[in-house]
C-alpha cells in the first residue's frame, strides 16, 4: 500500500503547490497596474524520501525587480526610479517601509506623503507658501517662493544585499528582514543606485501575456492532478474490496 501513499502524497503536494502559484500569478495580473509593483514567482524545493514525503514543497516567493516602463504624468511629485533603489516612507507607528511607488503629494502641512498619508522619508519640507516644486536626478527639491528658486534638501534611495528578502506588508510597502540585510542609504544617480525621473512614474513589470500562460499551463496541470487524485483513489478502493 506504500505505492497508494506516495502516489496520493505527490499528487496532493502537485495540487497545493499549483494552488500557490495560481494565487501568486493571479495577484500578478491583478496588480498589472499598480504603480511600482514588481512581478512575483514561488520557489519551490523537493520534499525527500527519507523523511517519508514525496512531491515538492514552497520555499519561497521571489520578486522580480525588472525595470517598468515610464509613464509621465506631468505632476512634478510623481517620482520615478530608474535603476536600483527604493523610496522610504515612514509609517504611521514610526517604522520605515521601502517602495518603488513614487505617487507623492503634498499633505496640509506641506510634508510629501505617499497616496497613504506615509510622509516620504528626505530632510526638508515644503513651505505652504511655495508655488512650484522640482526634483532632479539627483533627488534634490527645489522650489519657488515669490518668484525665487531654493534648494530645500534631498530625497535619498535605499539599496538592500536582497531586495528579494524584503517582507511584502500591504500598500505596494516593504519592511526588512535578516534575509533582506539592513537599508543601505545613498543618493540618487550614485553609484549603484538610480536616478530619479519626476513628472514621471514607474509601471509595473508584469508581462500580461507571459503570466497568461503560466495561468492557464498551471489550470491544467491542476486538473491533470485532480484527476491522477481521483483514478488513485478509485484503485485503492478496489485494492480495499479485494482483500476483504
């Protein structure tokens, strides 16, 4: 009978892990829009026989940090990086999170703050009395009062060993974690970071077309071992009958 149970196990393992890539594909296309956002992909490790398991197992969900296309949007606090890097926003209980989602604007109080009301991590704010505001490359804002151009500080970027460990917590937000490594803070058009583009916002990643496929090979595997399941199933009830 040992022959039923390891059948049953992989076809039981191939369900669950189809289960957890149709989740994450369609939260892909679902997010096809979504400034910033970075497509996703399980990781997946082979159970072993000495551990009396068989099939495979999720180890991980990995981002794809591939360049989105350009959108310009004609609003000078919708930030764009091109390149490595991520924005910080600090959240309403102190803590910074890591975004790729550049969609600023200014609060009552003149503070730049995500579409959340997270105010964007930089050293400076915006006077109320300002009538115009710029940020190059370089992350440095500037604005116009009565007429008058000023610096008032810069928007830094933050890089990570393995951006791929970053948490995933909601908002198109990251949160470190030890497998991430600790924020490495640097400026725009540095070395090993990007530049910033205003007027501008980055596009997700996602590739429609290939996620398509992989939602439709992923069904019919899914089917296929729905299937296997069911005819195992069947034959093991017959094996039961027969030695009765």
């Amino acid at each position: 009978m040992s022959s039923f149970t390891q059948i049953i196990q992989m076809a039981r393992s191939s369900i669950l892990s189809n289960l957890s890539n149709l989740d994450v594909v369609s939260n892909n296309l679902a997010n096809i829009n979504t400034t910033g956002f970075k497509a996703a992909r399980i990781n997946f490790q082979e159970l072993l026989d000495e551990n009396n398991k068989n099939g495979v197992q999720e180890s991980s969900t990995q981002s794809k940090f591939t360049q989105g296309a350009i959108n310009q949007t004609g609003n000078p606090l919708d930030l764009m990086i091109t390149g490595h890097g991520f924005f910080g926003v600090e959240m309403p209980n102190g803590d910074i999170a890591y975004t790729r989602d550049g969609s600023f604007k200014l609060d009552a109080n003149g503070t730049i703050v995500d579409s959340k009301g997270n105010h964007l991590v930089w050293d400076g704010t915006v006077p109320l009395e300002a009538t115009k505001v710029e940020v190059n490359r370089n992350g440095i804002v500037k604005v116009s009062v009565n007429g008058v151009w000023q610096d008032l500080g810069q928007i830094q970027l933050y890089e990570f060993n393995n951006p791929s460990g970053l948490r995933i917590i909601g908002d198109n937000l990251r949160t470190e974690t030890p497998e991430s490594g600790a924020p490495i803070e640097g400026t725009a058009a540095a070395e090993g970071f990007g530049s910033i583009v205003s007027e501008s916002l980055e596009s997700s990643n996602v590739d429609y077309a290939t996620e398509l496929v992989r939602m439709m090979t992923l069904q019919r595997s899914f089917e296929v071992s729905i299937k296997n399941l069911q005819q195992t199933d069947t034959m093991l009830g017959m094996a039961i009958n027969m030695r009765k």
